[in-house]
C-alpha cells in the first residue's frame, strides 16, 4: 500500500511538473501573410516580426501566396508545430474564417492584421485600415481634381478581399453624386503590377479618352501609371492609388501620381504583436474590431510622409 | 378482399407517404436563400437608426455655437467629445440649434445661427461621408461581421436623408424662415476652424 502510494505521488508529481514545463516553455508566434509579392505585406510581416523578437518571442513568416488551400495547410503546420499565436493577414474575407476557427478551437489565438475575416467571433481582434473612410476622402479629392467631369477608370484588387469592396464603396459614395464623371471601365486586376498594366493596356485600346483612374492599391496605380506612359497619355490622366508604398510615395513627389492613401502597416503590425504579448499575460478583453485611421497624401502634404508611415 | 386491390391499396399508400416524405430541392437553390436568409439587412438597420434611436439620443447633440465656442477656446476638450469609428484626425459631433434661413441655392441652404459669426451651411444636395453614422456614437463597428457592412450603413442612412428628411424640407422652406436642425458635422482636428460649419441633416422642422 505504501510503495502504490508513494508511486500515485510520483505520477502526480510528474504530471505537475510537465505541466509547469508546457507553461515556461518561450511562446512561439506565426505571422501568417497573404502574400509576400507585395513589399507592402513584406513590410508589416517584417514588421511584426521584428516587434515579437523585441517582445521576446521566436516568430516565423508564412507566406500564403494568396491561395487559401497554402494558408490552410500554414495554420495546420502552426498548430501542430505549437504556435501560441497567429498574426494574420488573410488572403479571402470569407474562405479564411474556417482556418481562423480551427486555431481558435486548438487554442490558438489570432489577431487580423489590415484584412478582416467574415466573423466578430472567430479572432481574438482584428486590427484594420479604416479603408472606406479613406476613400471618401480620396473620392472628395478625385472629384476636386478632375473638377466634376470627365471619364474615368477604376482598377479593383482582389474581389474576395473586403478592402477591395470598402475602398471601392468609399469612393463611389462620393463620385457618384457628380454626374459629369463617367466610370468607362472597372476591371480586378488582383493588387498586383503587371496585371494592371496588362489591364490598363487593354482598357485603353476601348477608351483613349479618359481623364482619371482610380486603382485599389498602389501596386495597380504604379502598373497603370506605366501603362499610361507608354501611351503616352500619362501627362493628362490622374491617377490615384491606396497603401503609401515607397514607389507611390516617390511617385507623387516626382509629380506621377495625384495622390495616395497612406495606411499605417508599422502600427498594425507593431499592435498585433502587443496584443499576443497582452494575451500571453492573461489579457482577454481586446476589441473585435479596430479600425486603423488612413491618411490622404498628395502633392500638398507629401513632405509630412515616408514609405509606409509619417516622418519622425 | 380481392388481393390485387389490397396490394394496389397498399402501393397507393407507401407511394402517398413517400411522396409526401422526399422533396427534391436544387442545392443552389438551397444555399441561395440560407445566405439571403443570413444577409445583413443594411437598409433595415438604417431605418431604425434615423426613425428610432436618433429621435430618443438627439438629446445628446451640443448646440452649434456652444460647440464653436468651445473649439475656439478650448479645441482639445471639445474634440474629447468628439465621435469616428477610428482614432483618426476626422472627427464628427452631432449638433442642434436654430435659425433663420438666408440663402437657398441648388446645393445648400444658409442658417443664421444666434453666436456664430458665419451662416451655418446645410446640405441639401451632397449628403456623403460617414457624419450622419457616426457623429452620434450610437453606431460601433463591434455591432458588424463586417465593416462593409457597417459601411453600406453609412450609405443607406444617407440615402434615407436624401429620400426623407430634404424632400419634406425643400418643399416648403423659402428665405426668412426659422429652421430647428439637429444635424451632424465633420472636423479635421489638425486643420483651423472652418469658417461656416456644414452641416448633415438629420432632423429638419421649419417652425
């Protein structure tokens, strides 16, 4: 009886300190980005990254290549590779809330990052550009520019992306109440470069007359722009691009484009990671959702910004 | 009884039972209306905003020329008072006050507002932005799956302004008329004072 005694101690006592283990193991932090083709994503992974290690924890970068089947199998490795939490910036509103879930149940808490996911309760806070209001702003502008007439073109991102839809839904709140400004065209070209170009090219083809263009990301705005010069019509067309990237900032110095709109991927990215540490420490209060504010940069105010933020 | 009839009896009733038991449902058809079922409602939404919980909070609204004393003298305490769904530069107030309309143009009517140095300018043509929403701070974004559809919101309250609250007023008011508004504004809190406050309608009677 006592030798079952003292081996019931020992197995309790096993147990406690494996479980003690298990809480001083260091916590571990997977930064989960839609794409790492975009130096904007590459920026606010690079970003959190580096705020995780200065908070003390290891972190690694997944890319999801903008394939939710690639983002999918990175929350399943992060899981079983015991992550304690998933900064995330999703690639589809609606197809990345399953994955979302799946951490939750296991544990895993995950905080969105200038995307959202179609759930207020499946992250444990998603911190987001305010891109709406933005782009009421920037509406205001276009149609101060173009001086409340003329045709336009509007280059659209992702179509399952959210910000697409509230960036486009931001300025069309306002351009179109005027109407002397007639939208010719409005196609996706997927935030990316190349694909604007390529997209722009061919809208051109159908309609040499336009005076303005209004792209998602900058991303587009640059393509376009290029796609504008080489018909050389780049002089006359205003166009407009969102996120603040180095290449739009220097752009709209050297008089390319109109304007911008500067989100803050530093503050996000540096939040998201706050909030995992917060949450390690017990915190579990946090905001569903936490609109980020974006700023209008032109040619009046450029001086106030660097790529990605403010000046110091 | 006749063993054919008694079968056929019994066909007849299994084939009534399963009939009545099986329905066959195209599958899109199906999806269609659980996702119509679980849409979000935005115009719904907008509605009892500005028909029900604006009219019991317009208590809330500061008078206009208090609020521009105010952010003359002491900016900061009165931008604490302030409301956006964002922690931005642009922030939005609900209002109220009174006064004698001056002008009437295609795009505005002019108040003469008691203590304000300028006409208020209220919006009759251009109701756009996210004042009418947010300038109350009855609306979180917490309340939303998704911020499009707190965005489409914005819209829709807009929307109904223009549909409801200016028809009404742009029919009867004429120059000399005394107005009671409750409204709202926007204010960039970087930027001076404006030297007319615009003004989003919400609420309109010409006494």
């Amino acid at each position: 009886m006592k030798r079952l005694s003292i081996a019931v101690l020992l197995l309790v006592l096993l147990a406690g300190c494996s479980a003690t283990d298990k809480q001083q193991e260091p916590k571990k932090i997977a930064i989960v980005v839609s794409t790492l083709n975009n130096p904007w994503f590459v920026f606010l992974a690079e970003t959190a990254a580096k705020k995780a290690k200065e908070l003390g924890y290891e972190s690694k970068i997944f890319d999801s290549q903008n394939n939710t089947a690639l983002e999918s199998d990175h929350f399943e490795n992060a899981i079983a590779s015991g992550y304690n939490a998933i900064l995330f910036n999703p690639t589809d509103a609606a197809g990345s809330v399953a994955n979302v879930s799946k951490a939750k149940e296991a544990g895993v808490a995950v905080f969105c990052m200038d995307r959202e996911v179609n759930s207020k309760d499946a992250a444990t806070s998603q911190i987001l550009s305010d891109s709406y209001s933005a782009c009421i702003e920037l509406g205001k502008l276009f149609v101060q520019s173009l001086d409340k007439k003329g045709n336009y073109v509007e280059l659209l991102g992702i179509v399952s992306d959210n910000n697409t839809w509230n960036r486009s839904k931001g300025f069309h709140s306002v351009v179109d109440n005027y109407p002397g400004l007639k939208m010719v065209a409005q196609q996706s070209a997927d935030f990316d470069r190349n694909k604007a170009m390529e997209v722009m090219e061919s809208i051109l083809q159908a309609h040499p007359d336009i005076n303005g263009v209004f792209c998602g990301n900058d991303a587009m705005a640059m393509g376009a722009y290029q796609a504008l010069v080489a018909a050389g019509k780049a002089e006359k067309v205003k166009v407009y691009g969102f996120d603040g990237a180095e290449d739009a900032v220097n752009s709209i110095k050297e008089g390319k484009l109109t304007a911008t709109a500067m989100q803050f991927p530093k503050t996000i990215a540096e939040l998201a990671a706050t909030y995992a540490d917060e949450f390690f420490k017990g915190k579990t209060d946090f905001p569903k959702k936490l609109p980020i504010p974006v700023e209008v940069v032109n040619t009046e105010n450029i001086d106030k910004y660097v790529a990605y933020g403010k000046k110091d | 009884m006749n063993k054919g009839i008694k079968y056929l009896l019994i066909t007849a009733s299994v084939a009534l039972v399963a009939y009545n038991s099986v329905y066959v449902k195209k599958l899109s058809d199906v999806k269609a209306k659980e996702e119509k079922a679980k849409a979000f409602d935005a115009l719904a939404y907008a509605k009892d905003y500005l028909h029900n919980k604006l009219p019991i909070r317009k208590v809330e609204a500061v008078e206009i020329s208090k609020l521009f004393s105010e952010l003359k003298n002491s900016p900061r305490k009165a931008f604490a008072n302030s409301h956006a769904q964002n922690n931005g530069d642009i922030r939005f107030f609900m209002i109220h006050g009174q006064g004698q309309v001056v002008k009437i143009d295609e795009s505005n009517a002019y108040l003469k507002v008691a203590g304000l140095p300028s006409d208020v300018i209220l919006a009759t043509e251009y109701i756009i932005g996210n004042a009418a929403r947010d300038g109350s701070g009855i609306i979180s974004v917490d309340e939303f799956t998704t911020t499009m559809d707190m965005n489409t919101v914005s819209e829709e309250i807009n929307k109904l302004i223009r549909a409801e609250v200016l028809p009404p007023f742009e029919s009867k008011v004429k120059v000399g008329d005394t107005v009671d508004f409750v409204g709202s504004i926007e204010l960039n809190q970087t930027k001076a004072l404006p030297k007319n406050m615009e003004v989003i309608p919400l609420i309109l009677e010409i006494k």
